[in-house]
C-alpha cells in the first residue's frame, strides 16, 4: 500500500556520488566543450605567468641587485664580489679613485661587496649601472607579464561566465519542460515552493559550479604541480622540509569534506522548506487573516527559519574551522622556509633570490589550497542542489505515451462521435478505491450530467477522462479506441474543461482567451465574445481585450473569470465540453449570464455536466447519479423524479 500520497517534506538522501552526479551533468557541457577547451587553454597560460614571477622575480635579485656570491679557495665561502669591465673610461675613473678597494686583473676588477658602502652614491651608480639597466628590462617584462595576465585572465573569464550561463539556461529549460510533462499525481506530492526553489535557486548553484569550479579546480591543481616542480628545482631539501605539512593539510582537508556535504544538504533542505511555507502563506493569506491564525503560522515560519539559520551557522563553523587551520598550516610552512632558507643564505649555499622565490611559492602553494577549498564549498552546495533537481528528472510520474504516430493521425483526423467507460475503477492510492465499475456511454452531440453528493468521484470520473490519470481497472474509449492509445495532446485538443475556479495566467485578456492563437481575427474573436458574454464588461474596462491581468486574474471577479474560461473553451473549438461545477461561486444574475454562455457553447457538441445544483441538469439528455464510487441511477430528470429514488431524494433536499 502506498503510503506517499499527498504533500511530503524534504527527505535527506544517501550516500553521495559526487563523480556520478558529475557524469550526469557532463551532457550539459558537451555542446560548450570548445568554450571550455578554450578557457582550459587559457588557464594554462594564466598558471605559467603567475609560475613565471616569482622566477623573474629571483632573476632580478640575483643577477642585477644581489649577484650570488662567488665562492673560491682563495676569498672564502660565501665572500661576494662585483666584477666590471674597465675598457668602459667611466667605469675605469671609479676604479682609479678607489684603487686600493679594486682587484685588477687585466680589463676586469673586482670589488668586495662589503666595501661598496664606502663609495659615493653617484659613483657607485657608475659601477652599476648595468645592473640597474637589467633591473629596467627586469621590471618591464614584470610589467608586460602582470598585463598579459589581465588580460587573459579576462578573456577566460568572459568565456566561463557565457559558457556558464547557456548551460543554466539549458538545464533550466529542461527542468521546466520535464516538470510540465509529469502526471497530475507528482504535483499532489511537491508543493509549489519546492519546485520553484528546484527552477531557480537550485539551478542557480549549477551555474556557479560551470562558471566557478570545473576549470579553476584544474587550474589551482595545475598551480599546485607546477609549484611544487619549480619549489624542487630551486633547492630539493628545502622543498621536503616545506612539504612536510601536507599530510596535516590532506587530514584537515578530508574532515572537511566529509561534514561540509551534510552542512548544505541540510541547508538546501531547509531552503526549499522555507520557499513553500512562503507560498502556501502567500496563497493562503486571505484564509490566516480571516481565521485569525497570523500568530500561529509566524510561530511555525520562525521556528523554520531558526533551523535554516542554524543550518547556515553549522556551514560557516565548519568553513570558519577549515580556512584558519589551512593558514596555520601555510605560516608553520613559510616559518620553516625562512629558518632553515636563511640559514642556507647565510653559509652561501642559497642565493637571495632563491630564498625570495621560494617564499613566494610556498605563498602560493596554500593560495589554490584555500581556494580549492572555496571550490569545494561551492561544490557541494552544487552537488546538493544537483541532487535535488536529478530527483525531480528521475522522476517518470508521465502517462505511457503510444509509439505509433498512425493513431494520432487518424484522432486528429476524427471527431470524436462516442465515449464510453467500459468498468472503469479508480482509486488514488491503492486499497482505497474511488470509482467502482462504472460503466456507461455518450454519443455525440448528447448532453450528460453528472450528479451526487460530495465526495462520490464526479470530479475524479472527469479527470480519468481527460486523462490526467489511468484507470486502475477497465478502459476508456473514444471512437473505439482506448485512450491510452492516443496521444495525450490530441485527446485533450478535442476537449475543452470549464471548472468552478477557472485559472488565469497574468497577462492579457486576449492572451488568456486566445493563448498562442495569431490567427484569429478581430471578427472571430468578437464572435467568441459576444458568444460567451465577455463583450459587455470587457468593454468597459480602460483597454478592452487588452486589459492586463494580474496572477490568477484576481482583479476582476470570479464570475468575468468564469466567462473568460468560457470563450477559452470557445477558442479551443472543442468536440467535447465538460463542466466541472462551472456555476458554483457566482450570484443569480451572473450565473443566468454563464448558464447563456454555456448554452451558446454546448451547441453541437458534445457536453458533459458535473454539478452538485441540480437545476442546471434537468435539460440534460441523461442524468447519471452517483453515490460512493458508483453508478446508482440514470436516466432523464423525469425519469428519475418517477422512480422517486436517490435522485429524488437529492431533489427534495435542494427545493
């Protein structure tokens, strides 16, 4: 017995698969894997300059600033010197001023970079002045790097962020195409705020995941490789020592993780849990006021939004734990970096250059560390949200559709000339049976009606026929044929419905009588008016057909609305027109003026009444009266009234 029927709250899922889930979104990207290739291409560009600098950077410091000392038997370890050519006159002029500092051998001298303090300023330019020619060239390639980097940097941003957005779109799209295609029973069980946090915040989260993760995740890993190549090449021992916090980072990393994807399931959770509240509130407003349940309803949305809050707080304590711990981790690297590095820069066996470089790697190897962590947060609010919106595909609540095309063609050819239920039963959840047998036939052109009390399957005898469920039990025919052998489309383009509360979307009138119809014209559309008495109150209103309609068309009253569905109907040109309790909420004189409406629109066709009044029944050509889920009486009103039975019965009761 199914025990899922009916509203259900946010249910946490298994255990995650992130790769799977990963797989299934891969179809999404395939149409932009050139955009991506692209942005791939020029993340690795972007990766090598930002390696580059710190190497240029050492360039600088120890060729031109602070040249590696020369280490010999006879100055010493580490004993540096600056060595210049003396066939330039100017630079011959310092040498001669300060003989007695120089070393000459031949065109060369040499000079103790200890005693470089003792010449002048202007002098001491003289002798370098190479060195600060190389520290220009140096410092203009800096500068061409930083503005390459821009510069892709931008482009591959550019290239992300519209290959992100066309994959929401699509995504989107197919979200919305596959919610519109599912049974009338998924939508008993998923609350609108639900679906609308599935559309648009949950949709939201895969873009940042496209735009956000999939190419910079590789490009931080492809950062980090890289670092860690130039920080072995530059001095191997100094590099282990470095590397020695890495198993600490892996173990943070990993606790990280595995509660970071239960922190946003939970949010995602109470998210959609507080959209849905929003809506039913929304919806509801009118009946909280009336019955006075404001305080209530405030009581249960605070207390719904204290859990998302602290769902939030559980995120951002783990985050908040995660980051400090990283940069603890990064500082203890760099503090091993200076120590044991300046020690080696001062025995000589490092230059200073080197030790810059590699103080600015090991700042760069934990800068894709926190930000693959970022990735990885954004991540698996994606992967919650993934996992949200793949429940609501994975769902296949859709009426079987035929394969053959040649019965719809023959339908859409046809009009339908009889319907008939052969033992049809029908029960929404199993064990507990709505329609029993029930067993009867229209033909064409005839009027019906349907009758009973409150809760004895008229409306649900209508849904099956429109098909917005199956029987359980028996077959539905029309022309001979089962409806579940034709098309859903072109059953329901040959039927019209008209219910007690018809739905308007916002827009205009005419689009709402006429949706997607351009051809009709001004005289057909006015027939439809004048047929379905729309005409009088929509020309009083400030722009006629072209009114605007607010959500629901709450601003005009229920019983324009109920015309207004009525020359939707007319529009449609149906063979069938069923009425679902189309005169319920409506005074005497609008009901007098739908009931000409309906009259003007049952004409030729066939036509099927469900009413709970019965006086809008007696003209039927045949009355079936209902009672728990089965046929107990039929016949014209006449007929009934003789056999002075549950129809009488019925009659009495309403005068």
């Amino acid at each position: 017995m199914r025990t899922d029927f009916g509203y259900f709250e946010e249910k946490e899922l298994g255990k995650p698969y992130d790769v799977r889930l990963l797989r299934r979104l891969y179809p999404f990207s395939r149409p932009y894997r050139r955009w991506l290739l692209g942005a791939i291409v020029l993340v690795v560009m972007i990766t090598l300059l930002d390696l580059s600098l710190p190497y240029v950077t050492k360039v600088a410091i120890d060729r031109y600033i602070v040249p590696a000392p020369t280490v010999t038997a006879a100055n010493g370890a580490g004993a540096g010197h600056l060595t210049v050519n003396t066939a330039d006159a100017d630079i011959r002029s310092v040498v001669d001023k300060y003989s007695e500092r120089f070393d000459v051998k031949g065109a060369t001298a040499r000079i103790p970079y200890a005693d470089l303090a003792a010449l002048k300023g202007e002098d001491l330019a003289v002798l370098r002045k190479d060195d600060l020619a190389g520290v220009g060239r140096v410092t203009a390639l800096f500068l061409l790097l930083i503005i390459l980097n821009f510069v892709l940097n931008f482009l591959q941003e550019m290239i992300m962020e519209i290959a992100g957005q066309r994959m929401m779109h699509d995504l989107r799209v197919q979200l919305f195409n596959h919610i519109q295609s599912l049974s009338v029973a998924f939508f008993t069980r998923n609350p609108v705020g639900r679906l609308v946090t599935r559309v648009t915040n949950d949709v939201q989260n895969m873009q940042e995941l496209f735009t956000s993760v999939i190419v910079f995740v590789f490009k931080d890993l492809f950062l980090l490789v890289g670092i860690a190549v130039m920080l072995l090449s530059i001095n191997w021992r100094l590099a282990l020592l470095s590397f020695a916090v890495l198993p600490f980072v892996a173990y943070i990393s990993l606790t990280f993780s595995s509660h970071a994807r239960e922190a946003f399931r939970l949010l995602r959770i109470k998210v959609a849990e507080i959209n849905t509240r929003i809506s039913e509130t929304l919806g509801g407003l009118k009946v909280l006021q009336l019955f006075g349940r404001e305080k209530e309803n405030y009581l249960r949305f605070k207390k719904l939004n204290h859990e998302n809050y602290l769902a939030g707080m559980r995120q951002i304590r783990i985050f908040a734990t995660f980051m400090p711990a990283i940069e603890f981790l990064g500082v203890i690297a760099l503090a091993i970096v200076i120590f044991y590095g300046g020690n080696r820069v001062l025995d000589g066996a490092l230059s200073l250059g080197a030790l810059v470089a590699f103080i600015s790697y090991v700042k760069m190897f934990f800068r894709p560390i926190r930000d693959i962590a970022e990735k990885y947060n954004i991540l698996q609010n994606a992967m919650a949200s993934a996992e949200r919106i793949f429940m609501i595909l994975d769902d296949r609540q859709q009426l079987p559709q035929p394969a053959a095309e040649n019965a719809a063609k023959s339908f859409a050819a046809d009009k339908i000339r009889d319907i008939r239920f052969n033992a049809v039963s029908f029960g929404y959840v199993a064990g507990e049976t709505v329609l029993k047998r029930i067993s009867f036939s229209v033909r064409s052109g005839e009027v019906l009606a349907v009758v009973g009390p409150t809760g004895c399957g008229k409306t649900t005898l209508i849904q099956l026929l429109i098909r917005f469920y199956d029987p359980t039990a028996g077959e539905i025919l029309i022309n001979g044929e089962d409806i579940r052998n034709i098309p859903t489309p072109g059953l329901r383009s040959k039927i019209a419905l008209v219910t007690q509360d018809p739905f308007l979307f916002s827009g205009s009138i005419r689009d709402n009588i006429a949706p997607g119809r351009n051809d009709l014209s001004e005289t057909e559309m006015n027939t439809i008016l004048q047929a379905s008495n729309c005409k009088p109150f929509i020309d009083r209103l400030p722009l006629g057909i072209n009114t605007i309609l607010s959500e629901g068309g709450v601003s005009i009253s229920s019983g324009e609305r109920q015309l207004i569905s009525i020359a939707r109907a007319f529009a449609h040109n149906p063979d069938l027109i069923i009425f679902d309790e189309a005169t319920s909420y409506v005074d005497s004189e609008t009901e007098q003026k739908i009931q000409d409406a309906l009259f003007n629109l049952m004409k030729n066709r066939t036509s099927i009444i469900v009413a709970h009044r019965l006086l809008i029944t007696r003209n039927a050509d045949r009355i079936l009266v209902l009672n728990r889920g089965r046929i107990v009486e039929s016949g014209t009103h006449a007929e009934l009234i003789r056999q002075k039975g549950f129809y009488f019965n019925l009659n009495q009761l309403q005068g």
